[in-house]
C-alpha cells in the first residue's frame, strides 16, 4: 500500500499538536501534585515547574502520593502519569528531529532523530494520523483521571494560579 507524503506545513502542525497534547497531560499531573500536596497554586507551580523533565515530574507526583494519597488516589494519578508518558512518547517521536524534505515536490520525506542519527524515519499521513490518534486517546484517558480525581476532592477541573 503506497504511502500518502505530506507537506512540510502538515508536519509541523503535527510536531504542533503532539507538543500541545502532552503539555495538557503535564497540566493534568500538575493539577494532581497541586491537589495532593495542598500547596498554594504558585508554590505548587514554583515547586512542579523547577522540574524540567517529565522523569523529574513524575517522580516528585509519586512522592507526594505516597505520603498523602489512598488507593483511590493511587489509581486516579497512576492513570494520569500513564496517559501522560503515552501522550509524551508520541511527542518524543518527533522532539528536536530534523525532517527532510524532497526539493521537487515540497514534501516532507523524512526525519531524523537524535537518539537514530543513522536511520530515516520515514512520514506520511497515515503515519502523522497514527500519532495524532494515539495521542488524542491519552489526552481523553488523561482527562478523564483528572476529572475523577478532581470530583473526589471538590475541586474544579479548571483552575487558575491565582485560586486556592
């Protein structure tokens, strides 16, 4: 089956959209760290954005559910982190890649990743619609958990730095 190629446009609305669906999914694990630890919201994210790895995050989530949270708890931010590291994986996929582009017909052909400098990768949309499609299935279980996790506490899903 022949590969449809997409456009270099196409591919960096992809890179766009994964960054963004991973970002969302730090929130959820941020919101989850600022519910658990009862911190203020900008010492929580004074705290949770010094981290700059998503090791880092992780670790620090886990931490703090191990002194203060149940089981529930436990299966609510567990759900999280796990869509979260899904929608993170899919980001990985193309973060810090270089893509190569055919100079005839502008289409992107290929990238290159860090961590496989000697192996194209090649692009296409069924491949770009394969990672957007895994990554909206984690942001979906990524809210989801959150909002559990929410309802459990009273909280609000949506809240800003400057509520308690």
């Amino acid at each position: 089956m022949a590969k449809t190629p997409i456009t270099v446009k196409e591919y960096f609305e992809l890179v766009g959209s994964l960054i963004a669906h991973a970002s969302v999914n730090e929130m959820f694990m941020f919101n989850a760290f600022h519910t658990l630890s009862g911190c203020k919201p900008l010492l929580a994210a004074s705290i949770f954005y010094t981290l700059d790895s998503f090791p880092g995050k992780k670790n620090l989530l886990l931490r703090v559910l191990s002194s203060v949270g149940d089981e529930q708890d436990k299966v609510l931010i567990n759900g999280i982190i796990s869509a979260s590291e899904k929608s993170n994986k899919q980001r990985r996929v193309v973060a810090h890649s270089m893509v190569f582009v055919d100079d005839t017909t502008g289409k992107a052909q290929g990238i290159i990743t860090p961590k496989t400098p000697d192996k194209i990768v090649p692009v296409s949309k069924e491949w770009s619609e394969s990672l957007i499609r895994l990554a909206q299935e984690a942001l979906v279980e990524g809210r989801d958990f959150h909002e559990r996790l929410c309802a459990k506490y009273g909280v609000s899903p949506i809240r800003g730095f400057s509520e308690s």
